[in-house]
C-alpha cells in the first residue's frame, strides 16, 4: 500500500519562492536584491573616492 505525500503549507511556499526567484533572473538576467538600501552618489564615501584615485599618486613627478 502506497502512503500519500502532504504537500504542507512550506512546501507550497518554498516552491512559490523559487518559482518567484527564477522568473526574477530570467527577467532582469540576474538576482535583484529588494533589501539593499539605495546609497547616493552625493554621500561621502572614501572607498569610492579612493578607488577612482588608484593611479593619482603616481603620475606626479618629484620636484628634486
């Protein structure tokens, strides 16, 4: 005799996530992130700075 499988409540939801999740990157080509916060350009941020200005330091000459 075969036993029935339950489908329960999570396994609905895990299958509707993934479902969500798949049709998301097929439409935009890649995972989107909807809990990242939108950070502004105007913000001070030294990392960004910092990465524009890798070579600065070196393409000035030393005054002898």
């Amino acid at each position: 005799m075969k036993k029935k499988m339950k489908f329960t409540q999570e396994d609905y939801l895990k299958a509707n996530r993934k479902a969500s999740r798949e049709e998301e990157i097929e439409k935009h080509g890649r995972p989107v992130s909807f809990n990242r916060i939108h950070v502004s350009k105007k913000v001070y941020n030294r990392k960004r700075i910092k990465a524009g200005d890798k070579n600065l330091p070196y393409l000035f000459e030393k005054a002898a």
